[in-house]
C-alpha cells in the first residue's frame, strides 16, 4: 500500500485526539490556536508532511505519517 505524502492539519489534530471533531478542529485553527513549525496556521486544509511540528494549547506533536498509517 502506498504511503501517505502528508495529511491535513484538521485531520491531524483529530489522529492525535487534541480535538473530538472536525468542526472544533475548524475553530480551533481558525481563531489562531494552532502553529505549524512555530508559526500560526489559520488553514485547516494545510499539508502536514513528515517531521512537521504542530502546536496546540502547550502541547507538541512531531508529524509522522508511518504512525498514521
């Protein structure tokens, strides 16, 4: 099976179980509460690729897209 090149930051943050539903993921990332790489991602379709960090509420989770799979 083909690996993944990257995955959205909504879908991400619901993998990492930081937010129940898609719609609190939109909401989150929209009002500026999550940084990608150390900055603040307002897009919830950004492209996460492999060694990404995410942010959210002090929480800090490196992108790794084997573990998702």
């Amino acid at each position: 099976m083909a690996s993944m090149d990257y995955i959205k930051l909504d879908q991400f943050l619901k993998q990492m179980q930081a937010v129940s539903t898609g719609g609190q993921a939109k909401m989150m990332i929209q009002d500026g509460e999550v940084s990608v790489n150390g900055e603040v991602e307002t897009r919830r379709g950004r492209k996460l690729v492999k060694g990404d960090r995410v942010s959210l509420d002090g929480q800090v989770w490196t992108v790794d897209l084997a573990a998702l799979e």
